[in-house]
C-alpha cells in the first residue's frame, strides 16, 4: 500500500517548518510512561536518585559522547520525568560554555512525496530518542521486562530564545526538586513554568500564529514554544 498522509499520519509536536538540528538551546522535558515514580523521590528538597535514575542520569551525562553536536546545560532528573536544556552547535570544538539561543526557522523534514523522513541526524529529536532507547534497553535489563514501555511518547521542548528566558529555565530546573510536591505527579513533564505562565503563553501562541498565519494554534498547545 502506498503512502497516504491522510491514513498513515503519526501527529508531530514539533514547528512543521523549524530545523532541529541547527545551533540553539532547548528546553527538554521527558515523562515515564503512565507518570510512574521510578527514577526515585525528593527528600528534604532533593533528588535521591534509585538505581534506575542513576542509569537515567548517567545516559543524559553520556549525551555529548554520542553527539558531538551537542552539549548539557543544567539539567534534573526527577521522580517520574527529566528536565534539561540541550544545546546544539555549529562548530563541534566550540566551547562547552557558550550558548547560542537564537534561532531561524527552515525547512520541514519531509521527502517529496510528504512522506515524514523522521529525525534529522543530529537533530534535537535524533538525540531524545537515542536516549530514550538507551535508557530503555538497560532499564528493561535490570528488570528483566523486555519490551515494556519506560517513557510516553514523544517529549516536550521549548526553543530559548533568548539570554533571560535562558536564565530563567535554568533556575527553574535548579529549584524543581525544592518545588515538588506529591500532586506534581500528575502533570509530570507539564512543568509549574508553564503553568504560571499560561497568559503570556496564550499571547505568545496568538503572536506566533499571525507570523505563520497557516499554523493552527493547537500545533503549540503540546509541543514547541519559543521561550
């Protein structure tokens, strides 16, 4: 059977028309699957990370090894999701500590026939969802359950756009273990920042929707922002 959008269409998250392999910063956010505790509890506002967070973490360290593109800015692994900024560069042997958050917006990664070609090569979405296979396969070993689902699918990402907005995810994934409380299980990887920002979210999607004009507002509810 050949291709028809219109059957096969696995619905994208991502900006339609963003290039995720070019240099920038971005805010990751990644939740377990059914929002499950695994990755271990905060205790007196800190993380204590259990055997699987501590395989998590070391994954997210391993990042840079595989991707020479890429390089780690602050990042947490909580009790049941990950928040980090991952920063992507032009030149591999630039300097780990500078960070590029301005962005243009490119071409969409599809083929000719429409047909979604999947993660560009070191792209933001090639480098997620390497790790979150990795993370997977030695989990699922270490609790001998081949085949079972670690994460939801997908992940949640926000392009940083800015020096202060860079700031501001950095202190917010600083303090996120001081911050967490039992019932921010059930947002998981929906962050309180983005909770607390909802009206500057709602001008902003409005602003963003004038600039694309053919871009729907619900491509935004879920997915990229530009913070």
């Amino acid at each position: 059977m050949s291709y028809d959008p219109a059957v096969h269409h696995r619905r994208s998250i991502r900006l339609p028309e963003y290039d995720y392999t070019q240099a920038g910063a971005y805010y990751i956010s990644i939740c377990t699957y059914r929002r499950a505790w695994l990755f271990g509890d905060v205790v007196d506002g800190e993380m204590r990370l259990s055997r699987l967070g501590q395989v998590v973490a070391a994954r997210w360290q391993a990042i840079p090894r595989t991707f020479r593109c890429a390089r780690l800015d602050e990042w947490v692994v909580m009790p049941n999701h990950v928040h980090g900024i991952l920063c992507l560069v032009d030149d591999e042997t630039e300097p780990a500590g500078e960070v590029e958050v301005a962005a243009e917006v490119s071409q969409p990664c599809t083929g000719d026939d429409g047909r979604p070609r999947g993660p560009a090569p070191g792209s933001v979405g090639a480098i997620v969802g390497s790790f979150k296979s990795v993370a997977t396969r030695r989990i699922n070993r270490i609790r001998r359950s081949p085949g079972a689902r670690l994460w939801l699918r997908g992940y949640w990402e926000s392009i940083v756009c800015s020096e202060r907005n860079l700031e501001r995810v950095r202190a917010y994934i600083r303090n996120n273990p001081r911050r967490w409380t039992s019932s921010n299980a059930a947002w998981g990887c929906h962050s309180a920042m983005c909770r607390e920002s909802s009206l500057s979210y709602s001008l902003l999607v409005f602003r963003l929707n004038r600039m694309y004009r053919m871009i729907p507002s619900k491509m935004f509810t879920r997915g990229t922002l530009c913070i």
